[in-house]
C-alpha cells in the first residue's frame, strides 16, 4: 500500500548522517543528476538543516562533520505514485489507486560533501553521489594479465581486497564460438586507473554496464535488460496542450534518425602465420542512403602462441573473433542511427530497464525501449514554504534517451593507450642461463612490474628484434637470462610486446673496458657456464687495423691485419706483428674440396683474381721441361727406355699443369675463372719453401713423385740414406761425372737375378790400397785387351795373343794339376719365406687352407699351421693373389657378452684392417733378409670367417 514519505518525494538514508532524537538534521531538497549505459552516473543532492524550535543553525554546524561522510555508502529514495485514483465501490481492483506505486532508489558512495551557503535559520549543503565503480577511476596501475579471458580479468579487477562490491553478468557471448569470450594470451594494463582499463576492455568487446542499487551489472545485448515492474513498464504520451491526467508521463519525444558508418572492416597479422590474410569484415546492411559508409580499422585479434602454452598450444579462430569485434564496432555505430530525445515527469525511469510507449500519435513510435540515459532533477516540496495542498514548490524533470528494446547497444571501442620503449630484464626458470622457444622468443620482468617473480612467468613470449633475423640470411643472438632490454611495442599497442634492444649496466658493462678501446667494434659471446668467450671483433686503431675471430675454447684465433693481442675486458695488449695468423691450442685443418693455392707470390691490393697462378704455372712448366729435356739426353746415353720410365713422369707433370692452369679465359665480370679444374694442394713462392719438424717427414703418392731443381739437389742425412724401389733405377748424369764414395765400410754392387755391366769410354781403374783385388766366377774369368785373351776357368788357363808372350820372373816352375773351389761373400738373402695370418686380435687362422694365384699362370697351395703360418721357401717368386679358406676348427658363434672382444661374422672393416696389417693392403712373405711382395691390387675371394673361442 502507498505510504507517503511525510509529503516529501525524496528520501535520504545513510548511517553516517546525523539526527537531533528522532528526525534527521540533513533534510533533502533537491536531487539532479544523469545516468547513462556504460557511464559513470553522478547525482548531486541538495540538503537544508532541520529547523526546529529546539534546534538551531549554531547546534547543526556542531554536529555536522563532512569528513564523517564521505566515502559512505547512501540510498536516495524517489518515491512514485503510481496510476489512477481511489474510486469507491467498484468491483474488484478497478477502483484501486495508485496503481504501480513505489520508491526508486539510487545507492552509490558520497565522494564529496560541500557547504553552498546559509541563512539565519538553515544552513545548504550539497551532496555529490557516484557508483561505487568511480572508485577505479581514482587510483593508477600497471600490470599483466596473461591468459585470461576479458571476464577472467574483470574478475581479477574487481575481485581483490580494494573493491568488495556486488556485481554480476547478464552476457550472451552472441556469435562467439559456444557463446563464451575468448581468451587473449597477453592483457597489459597500461598505466591505466583500473576503470579506464576496464572500459577499454569492456567496449572492445562489446560488454558495458549499468546499476541495479549497488548492483552492477555487465550486459551485451537485449536480454540483458528486463522491464521495470511497476508502473512505468508501460508509460502515456500526453501532449503538455492537453487535458491533464492523474498519472506520470511523457509530455515531450523527438525521434532521431540519422546516418552512420554500418561496415567494419579490420585486419591483423601473425607471425606464427605470416603467410595467412586476416582481413575480417562485417556490415549491417541498411536502405537509406549513404547509410553503409565503410571503417577500416587495424584489429587486435590474432594471438601469435605467445602465452603459456607457447607453440604447443593451438592457435585461435581469428576469423570468428575478428569478426565479433567487427561487429561490436558496427553496433557501437547503428545504435546511434535511430534514437528518441524525450522529456517526462516520470521520477521512476531508470536507465537500462524497458517500458512500452504508446498513445503517441505516430503509431510506428509506439513500441518497446530499452532507456539508454535518464537526467533528473527532483525537489522536494519545501515545508517552510508550502501551504497546505500546495504542490507550488515540488517540481520533476526527467529527460531521457531510448532507443528500440531489440536493438544492439554497444560502446564505442575505447582505443588503448599508445605503449612507449620501457626497461626490462630477460628472465628464466633459477639457474637456467638461457630461456627462449623455436622462435628465439624469450620471456622478461618489467622494472615497473611490482607483482611478477622473476622467472619465465613473468611476461608472454617477446620476440626479439635484430637486423637480418630470420630466415637464411639470419643474424642470431638471442638476449640471456639477466641481460637489460629495452621492450617496444607493435602499432604503439601495449599487448604487443617485442625486444628492441639490449642495454649495458653495473652487471652486464661492455666486453671491452671503454673508452680505452674505443676503436673496437665487433661481437662478443659469453660460455652459458663457467668462463670463456668467442669473439668477432674490428680494431680500427689508426695505422694498426685489424680483424680477429677468436674463441677462448684451444686459445684458437684468426688475425688479419696488425696483429694486437685483444683480452676480454682489458682489450688491446702487445703487438704481435704483422699479415695473417691462424692458430689453435687443439687439432688444425685446411680443406677445400676443389682446390687450395698456398703462395707469397705477390699480388697488390687484390688486383687479379685470387686463383691467379701465372708464376706458378710458369715455373712447373720449366720443370717440365727439365724433366722431358733430362728424360731425353738419358734415353739417348742408354740410361733410360725410350718407352717410359723418366718420360712418363714428365706425362703426370703436364696433366697436373694443365688441371692447374684449367682450360679457357677467366672473366671477372661473370666470375668465371678456370684455374684448378682438379682438387690441388699447390703451394708456391717467389722466394723459398722451408719445411723443418723435431720428428719425421713423410711423403706419400700412389702415383708419381717428381722433384725437380733448376740449381742442385742434395740430400743429407745424419744417419742413413734407404732407398728401395720395384722395378728399376736409373742414375744419369750428362756432365761432371758421378761418385760413389764410402768414407768407412763396404760398397757392395749386387745384382741378384742377372748380370752386372761396368763400361766407361776411356780408362777403368780399380785398385785396393791396402789388400787384394778379388775377381771370382763360377764357370770362369775371361780377359780381353786389345784382342789378346786370357781365360781362367776349370779347363785350365788358356791365353792368346798375335804378339808377344813374355813372362819376368824370379823363378819359373811347372808342377802337377791343382785348383782351389771358388769362394763367394755371404748373400744378403735366404729363400726361407713364410706366411702370416691372423685374425684382427692376433689369434691364429688354424688350419687355414690357401692357394697362391701368380699373374703368369702359376699355382701354389699349403695349410697354415696351429700359429697361423705356412713355409713358402718353394713357392714361386712373383705377383699374383692369394685366396685363403676358412679355419678348420668348427665355427663357434655366440650373440652374448661372454666373449665381448670377438665378433660373429668378420665385416668389410675387418677385412681391409687385417690386410693393411700385413703390410698396406697386401702380405709379406718373409724370408730371412728377403721380402717377397705378394701384390693384392685385385680383388680377391673373401671366404674368412671368424673363431669364436669357447
């Protein structure tokens, strides 16, 4: 039942005002303020001080305490009566009264308390009332929100120890997958009050908001709101002209139509899918003209897998929630195309609830709204003044904004504010020296950022950006845990954080102490553990520019230029000379698979092209022609074969020229060069080439090995000349003769398996100066001087002469028949030969049957014995293949760790070991002094099998 506030419309409650027994000393006056959808409201209430009898101004002043009240919660309450008056003695309730009466009421805070004058009885205050949301309009915050949807971040907001106020959500999610917002990998409140942040939020996505006492309520669509059950869920239209009525309604409606932009284009980008188009749009559609204007506008909503998941994670629909945000933008616009500006005496409209108009006299105006903004100024009636039944002095003044109940009301999106470079530092999981993903991408902590922990939670993934990363033509080098980094951000947008830079500080100062070294320039690495560095670095120090690429790891470094010895931290050090070094503590290796050209031929200033080898080719060239021009003058003195021998060397000299040299012109323009058409090592000089060692030298060539001088060859050893060829040797000299001298010991001449020829053209001297001259043949010795012989053997001594024969001598005797057998000097060699077999751990082949293949036909076969040998004193000398069988103890194979050091099955590898280890590749017959050569450059039979011992 209406029961009326004492004749006053407006009522105040708050605990904190004061009251004189049992009335209030504040009395309300005058309530005038707005309240808009999505906008904070603000009700200024106008108060006088009782006066009273009892009660003067001077005791209201005492009691009266603003600071007491501010930041209390009040309810101001606006009471309405309803329709129609009481009519007795109809039936039912169609006499009733007051029908739909009752209180509206407004609870916010008080945020400021104001003394606006007085008189010799009361004293005016004024009152200002805003939501309690206002409250996030006053502070100013800077945070993450990593993960979370656009209601998991209010929640996080609005649901912490500063703000314990109600609040609750009517959202439909229309056109969202399943209904349900999305969530965003990076949310930044950017230096923002908690409200500005949550209206940038909430308008981006569509949500805006409204009270319901201290209610607030989050809403995104027409069913977000309900009507206003009581009486003004339908309310009259009377024109002020006509007749007036007993109920409250709308004197006063303009209809507004008028045009807005209603298509929405946006586009975004991903680089995790860099190839893709994201461009979304969405329109709704209109028939008025000039109603469909276009907006492009840059979106925010592909999310690169920059959150918690990183690149495992899946990534978002873009296409639906781009479009979405579209949308939201196109509503934000078309709820402004078709609005009603009125004004009513309706004390009990509240913005975002609905009612129904009608009685307006254009029928398409009368339909439902929902109220978008409500402006009211309300007084009460003044009791001082009034007399009785006067209303002269109450007055209610509602202006209004509506627009149609099934339409979209959205906000207009709220742009973000534009990020700025800030300081950070990179960060990871505790003694992880380095944090990062497949993109290089790495995590960090803030400065400003009181909340993080300093770890890899503390931030998305942040690319990093450096000059020419990415891609084949990459510059890599990734920020490590504890590095300073200045953090940008794309488009000005603060959830779009990327690494710009790096920064030196206390902990992290320049590699090299500055500015003593300003002149370096360069790159410095740092070992993830321990100490140690690699370095590429530039020394521009004037008159000593040089280049070095070091590593710390063997002390291994490559100068060029004035070599200055550089140290990490203290810089330049002692000169060390001048050109190139490549040094290492550890192991060093030159390969070049087409080619390598080692030379101090002089070239200035890179004039010709860096395979140019015109002396070189030149001087090989002259030795070529030594070798052919010697090889010839040797075949016409009956040193060498007309067929080979020296010439065939000369052959290999000129195909090496000519692989050198290459076929064709060099062009520079096309980089065409033809020198090295074969895989060389040559190395040349102008001046000399040294090679010295503390241990041995050795020379190697499967083919030939030429050396040729244009001065002398000499050959010193301190110890002993070898030398042991094949075939053949042939010594020729074209002048000055040849010597053969041994200061101590033999000469010993011998040729085993044929004769022995000494000419000379002129005199033969052969003299012992201290003992005998020795000639000793079997069959016998024959003498010949200018056609005078003289013969020794078992037939007798036999002489002839066509001249004299004269004999001097002491004494001249004739006895009887006597001969002493020829005597000969031990040989170098026996004929015992034998042959070795073994398995690759050195045990024996037992029992092995073989069979010795000649290249001239021949055969020879034999067992091996218990140690794996056989006697060859009969076999045939030569060059063939041999094949040999298995052992002939049975064949034992165990797929177990008994006898680890054995295999089951001998493989490829053990093969050629076993070859090479009977001398390169083949097997040595050995007997005595003698080596026989048993050549296996053809393949043969491999019938080995392994012994597995039990």
């Amino acid at each position: 039942m209406f029961n009326p506030l004492q004749s006053r419309t407006l009522k105040v409650q708050c605990e904190a005002l004061p009251t004189w027994g049992k009335d209030d000393i504040l009395l309300p006056q005058r309530v005038k303020g707005t309240e808009t959808l999505g906008e904070l409201f603000e009700y200024r209430v106008d108060f006088a001080t009782l006066d009273s009898p009892t009660f003067r101004l001077y005791k209201a002043r005492e009691l009266i305490k603003p600071d007491d009240y501010i930041g209390k919660i009040v309810k101001i309450r606006i009471e309405f009566e309803g329709k129609g008056t009481f009519v007795p003695g109809l039936p039912g309730n169609q006499g009733a009264g007051n029908v739909g009466a009752g209180v509206r009421t407004i609870e916010g805070i008080i945020t400021a308390v104001e003394q606006i004058g007085s008189d010799e009885r009361r004293a005016y205050y004024q009152f200002t009332v805003r939501p309690w949301l206002w409250l996030l309009s006053q502070n100013k915050d800077n945070r993450i929100f990593r993960n979370v949807t656009v209601l998991e971040a209010t929640e996080a907001v609005l649901t912490g120890t500063k703000y314990k106020f109600p609040w609750k959500t009517r959202l439909a999610g229309f056109l969202l997958n399943n209904n349900i917002f999305p969530k965003r990998d990076y949310i930044r409140q950017f230096w923002q009050s908690d409200y500005d942040f949550l209206i940038q939020l909430w308008s981006e996505w569509g949500i805006y908001y409204h009270f319901d006492g201290m209610t607030l309520m989050l809403c995104d669509s027409p069913g977000s709101h309900k009507d206003h059950k009581n009486a003004y869920d339908t309310i009259l239209f009377h024109a002020p002209e006509d007749k007036r009525i007993d109920e409250e309604h709308i004197h006063s409606l303009r209809v507004s139509r008028q045009i807005t932009a209603g298509d929405v284009t946006l586009n975004d980008y991903d680089y995790t899918r860099s190839n893709g188009t994201f461009l979304v749009n969405r329109s709704d559609h209109s028939n008025s003209s000039f109603d469909n204007i276009e907006q492009y506008h840059w979106g925010d909503y592909t999310q690169p897998l920059a959150g918690a998941m990183g690149l495992d994670g899946q990534p978002n629909d873009f296409r639906n929630e781009g479009e979405y945000l579209a949308w939201v933008r196109v509503g934000s616009m078309r709820c402004e195309g078709l609005r009603a500006y009125g004004t009513a005496n309706a004390r009990g409209m509240m913005t975002g609830r609905r009612f129904r108009l009608k009685s307006h006299p254009q029928p398409e105006v009368n339909r439902e709204y929902l109220v978008v903004s409500t402006s009211i100024d309300v007084r009460n009636p003044d009791e001082l003044t009034a007399t009785s039944g006067s209303d002269a002095h109450y007055h209610c003044k509602t202006d209004f904004v509506v627009q149609p109940a099934n339409a979209f009301f959205k906000l207009k999106p709220k742009d973000k504010p534009r990020a700025y470079p800030e300081t950070a530092v990179v960060t990871g999981p505790d003694k992880q020296p380095i944090w990062l993903d497949a993109y290089g991408r790495i995590r960090c902590q803030f400065k400003w950022d009181r909340l993080g922990e300093n770890d890899q939670n503390s931030s998305c993934w942040l690319r990093v950006s450096l000059p020419w990363h990415g891609g084949p033509h990459s510059f890599v080098s990734v920020p490590r845990v504890g590095d300073e980094i200045t953090v940008g951000y794309h488009e000005g947008d603060p959830d779009k954080p990327f690494v710009m830079s790096s920064k030196v500080n206390e902990f992290n100062p320049p590699p090299f102490k500055l500015p003593k070294n300003m002149a370096l320039t360069g790159l410095v690495s740092h070992a993830f553990e321990g100490q140690g560095h690699n370095v590429v670095v530039t020394d521009d120090t004037p008159g000593k520019q040089q280049v070095q690429v070091a590593s710390d790891q063997a002390n291994s470094r490559l100068v060029l230029g004035y070599n200055t010895r550089i140290a990490y931290g203290d810089g330049r050090q002692q000169a060390r000379g001048l050109g190139w070094e490549l040094a290492t503590d550890a192991w060093g290796v030159l390969r070049a698979n087409q080619g390598m050209l080692v030379t101090t031929e002089t070239r200035e200033a890179a004039s010709a092209p860096a395979r140019d080898i015109g002396e070189t080719v030149a001087r090989l060239t002259q030795a070529r022609d030594i070798h052919e021009s010697m090889a010839e003058l040797a075949q016409q003195h009956g040193a060498q074969d007309a067929s080979g021998n020296q010439s065939d060397v000369a052959k290999s000299i000129k195909a090496a020229n000519d692989e050198l040299r290459g076929t064709g012109t060099a062009n520079m323009d096309r980089g065409e060069f033809p020198e090295f058409a074969a895989p060389h090592l040559t190395l040349a000089s102008p001046a000399g080439i040294q090679s010295t060692t503390a241990g041995s030298t050795h020379i190697a060539s499967e083919q030939d090995f030429a050396v040729t001088a244009g001065g002398s060859v000499s050959f010193a050893a301190a110890r002993s000349l070898f030398a042991s060829v094949m075939n053949g040797v042939a010594l020729f000299v074209r002048k000055a003769g040849m010597m053969l001298v041994a200061a101590s010991g033999k000469i010993r001449i011998e040729a085993q398996e044929d004769g022995l020829d000494v000419i000379a053209k002129k005199d033969v001297h052969i003299a012992s100066e201290d003992g005998w001259i020795n000639l000793t043949a079997v069959k016998g010795i024959r003498f010949n001087g200018a056609g005078t012989t003289l013969e020794l053997s078992a037939a007798g001594l036999l002489g002839a002469t066509n001249g004299r024969f004269l004999v001097h001598a002491a004494d001249h005797q004739t006895d009887g028949p006597q001969s002493t057998p020829p005597m000969f000097p031990p040989r170098s060699y026996t004929d015992t030969s034998s042959l070795s077999h073994l398995y690759h751990d050195d045990e024996p082949v037992q029992g092995a049957k073989f069979e010795i293949h000649y290249d001239d036909g021949k055969r020879y076969s034999g067992t091996l014995d218990g140690a794996g040998h056989a006697d060859l004193s009969g076999a045939p000398v030569g060059v063939g293949r041999i094949k040999v069988g298995p052992d002939s103890r049975p064949l034992q194979v165990k797929a177990n760790d008994a006898n680890p050091g054995y295999k089951p099955r001998w493989g490829e590898g053990d093969f050629d070991a076993s070859a090479k280890k009977q001398n390169n590749g083949g097997v040595w017959l050995k007997g005595g002094e003698t080596q026989y050569f048993i050549d296996f450059s053809h393949p043969y039979n491999k019938v080995l099998e392994d012994y597995v011992k039990k």
